[in-house]
C-alpha cells in the first residue's frame, strides 16, 4: 500500500504516474483515487458544517428554554430541528463510511513505487544483465527431467495420480539430497546472523494482504474456504506477518529471519511453459530470507540480502547471473528486485532460482509494522526486504543438470563432497 500523500503532494502524484506508466498500469487509477479523496473531503466538510449547526441550535434551545419555558412552541420546533440536522449527520456519516471503504479497496490495487534505477519495459525481454559469475558450461547434460526418468529418481507419473498434474514424488536418493541441501543453505544463512524460524503453513486473509497477495492475485493461491485460511505462497508471508501491528524497538533493527518451508502455488506459469520436471510446480520447497530495516538502512540491506543468495550457488559452483528486473517484470509489492538466474546445461537456457527484494513500506503499510524512531520520537513504518535463499526443487534441478555422470546419471557422492 502507498503512502496517500502520493494523491495530493504535485511531486509524489508525478512519481505515482510514472510508476504507472512505467508498470504499463491504466492512469485512470490515479483519477479514480482523486475522486474519492475530493468526495471524502467534501462530505468531512459538509458533517463538520452540520456538527457545527447542531451545536449551536442545541445551545439555543437552552436559551429559548430559560426565556420561554419548556413547554413553548419555540422549544418543539428547536427540537425538532436539531433532530433532523442529526439525521442528516448520520446520513452523511454512513456515506462517509462508504466512501472510506471504497478508497480503502481502491488504494490496495496500487502497486508499489518503483526505485528510480529501474529500467522501464514491458516484461522479462527488458531485463538488464548486471553481470555473470561463471562460465556456460560446454559439457553435454540431459534436462534435469530426463536423468530423472532413466534412472528412477523422481516418479512424476505417481504424482501426477496421486494429485495432479505439476506435482511429483522424489524417490529416495532425491529426497535425502533435498534434506541436506536444505540444512546446508540454513546452515549458510545463520552463519550470516539470520535466526531460523518454523512458521505456520496455514496463514490468515490479513496475512495474504499485509505481504500484498491478496487482494489482487487471490485467484493464485490455495483458499480454505470454510476456514479463512490459505496455504502459503513462500515463508515470506508468514515470516513478515510475524510483527503485523507491532512496534518494533529500534535497536532490534535489523532484524533478520530465514525458515524453510514447503510452498503452494495454484497459478504454475504460462500454459504450455516448463511442463516437465521442476521448473514450474504447484508444491515446492524454499529457504526463504526477510528483513525489517530502517528506512535508511534498507538499500545497503538490499545488496547484502542478494549477497547472501548468491553464497549458497558460489558454494556449488554454478553458474548464475543477476538481473535487475524492468518494471514490466517487478513483482506488485516490490520497489526493486534482483533475480539470480542460474544457467541450465540440459534445458541450455537461464532459469531463475531466486528473486531478491526491497519492499520498501509497502508491506508495512499494510500490515502495520512500525518502530519507535528515537530522533523523532514517532511510531514510523520499516521497511521490509525478502529474497529465496533458495528455492530447492529448482536447486535440485541445476545439480542433476551440472553433476551427471556419463550415463546421465547424477554424481551424488560429488555434490555431497560440496555440501560438507
């Protein structure tokens, strides 16, 4: 959620339609808000007006009252009079109500303020190549999929009985090579001073819309109707809804958290994209990376969260590059984001592995994340930042790719050397 001083401040209206336009947003957004803003100013005046009218009517029914006595004419007529200014207040309140409703709805479909060094563009074609750690392996790799399949390490057909298309079952060598990956990225990202959680799996509607979800893309996760509750998208939502409505201490700041969790996704990417294999699931698991920082703290906390992602593929040696993404490819709530795409010998194309963002007081706004700054004295929202640390399907993926044996087979005894 942005700040609504965006609809009245000439300059930050300027930076909201750029943002727009740069999003390829419709503008009329904009106009949609003023409207209702200008509407809700003239209602507070005209309640305010009325308020004011009662007030004085009712001061002078107790002159009239000392003047006349109470059983006058005079006195049933001020009565009256003043019974329907309230009426009017009420009417005019209840219209108020829902007009603060309506802006309310309407403020959520504003995406975030974009950071000024993103580049403008319509999608993942306007992405900018920052740089490129490694080189494009020139060994021969079968995709991921195909090892998979030949040596009976991941049994997609069972998945797909059991529950669908995009879903799997890893057979027993996978499925303790993803248990120690996952320990070995925990392992990596406390060593950096982040503290591990176990968070729920099952999160509240609040939650979805303090980290930006819901409303907009509802449509895309998993609802439980009966229960308001929602399988989580990514740990972000539950690690960043630890401290809805809270007040953090100043001296907390940064704080740094990081849990692994499966995650769910109803929407698996573009139809007919990435059918096969693990590159797009609707079950999946992640190590995820939040911070809550200061305002001014969160740029440099930004670059050190990307840091952090990029450890765990160094220490394996792969090859990756980062991106900074265009504002056609950042995400609603993000500001900035740097994706680290790392390079597939089977599939030979750059897939993403970890998305790595600055929300800046987006997700705060919206969930209500403040701390007491001691130059003020004043309640003021954090910024808030996550990045994958990273996603272990698409992990798993890469190092069946990288470490294969002649034969298509994968080079378990290799990669665990690297784990340690």
């Amino acid at each position: 959620m942005i700040d609504n001083s965006h609809f009245k401040d000439p300059q930050k209206k300027e930076i909201l339609l750029r943002t727009l336009k740069k999003r390829n947003y419709d503008l009329s957004l904009a106009e949609k808000a003023e409207k209702l803003i200008v509407e809700r100013n003239d209602l507070i005046q005209k309640t305010e007006n009325l308020q004011n009218e009662k007030n004085l009517a009712s001061r002078k029914i107790g002159e009239v009252m000392k003047e006349k006595g109470a059983n006058s004419p005079e006195i049933k007529e001020a009565k009256d009079h003043v019974s329907r200014i309230g009426e009017n207040i009420k009417e005019y309140k209840e219209k108020l109500a829902d007009l603060e409703k309506d802006f309310e709805e309407l403020s959520l479909a504003f995406p975030n303020i974009l950071d000024e060094e993103v580049p403008e563009g319509k999608d993942d074609a306007d992405n900018k190549v920052l740089r490129v750690e490694g080189s494009i392996p020139g060994f021969p790799a079968l995709p991921h999929f195909e090892s998979a399949e030949k040596h009976q390490l991941i049994d997609f057909e069972r998945g797909v009985k059991i529950s669908g298309s995009r879903f799997y079952v890893y057979n027993e060598q996978i499925a303790r090579l993803e248990r120690h990956l996952v320990n070995f990225m925990l392992d990596i990202h406390t060593s950096h001073g982040y503290k591990e959680r176990t968070v729920p799996l099952l999160v509240k509607n609040e939650a979805m819309k303090g980290t930006g979800q819901f409303p907009k893309f509802q449509e895309e996760y998993y609802h439980l109707e009966k229960d308001e509750l929602n399988l989580i998208p990514t740990a972000e939502v539950p690690l960043t809804n630890l401290y809805y409505d809270e007040i953090i201490p100043a001296e907390a700041l940064p704080i740094l958290l990081t849990a692994q969790t499966p995650c769910f996704r109803r929407e698996a990417g573009s139809a007919g994209k990435d059918t096969r294999g693990l590159v797009r699931v609707h079950q999946f698991t992640k190590v995820e990376l939040v911070k809550f920082t200061r305002p001014e703290e969160s740029a440099r906390e930004h670059e050190k969260l990307l840091a952090d992602a990029e450890s765990i593929l160094k220490r394996l040696h792969l090859t990756y590059r980062v991106v900074l993404l265009s504002s056609g490819d950042t995400s609603f709530s993000s500001a900035k984001t740097y994706d680290l795409e790392i390079y597939m010998p089977g599939l030979k194309r750059w897939m993403e592995i970890s998305s790595v963002s600055n929300f800046r007081d987006f997700q705060s706004r919206r969930a209500k994340i403040r701390y007491k700054n001691p130059d003020t004295g004043k309640n003021e929202l954090v910024h808030t930042l996550n990045g994958s640390g990273v996603a272990a399907g698409r992990l798993l993926a890469a190092l069946m790719e990288y470490y294969q044996t002649p034969d298509g087979n994968v080079d378990f005894p290799r990669i665990y050397s690297l784990l340690g």
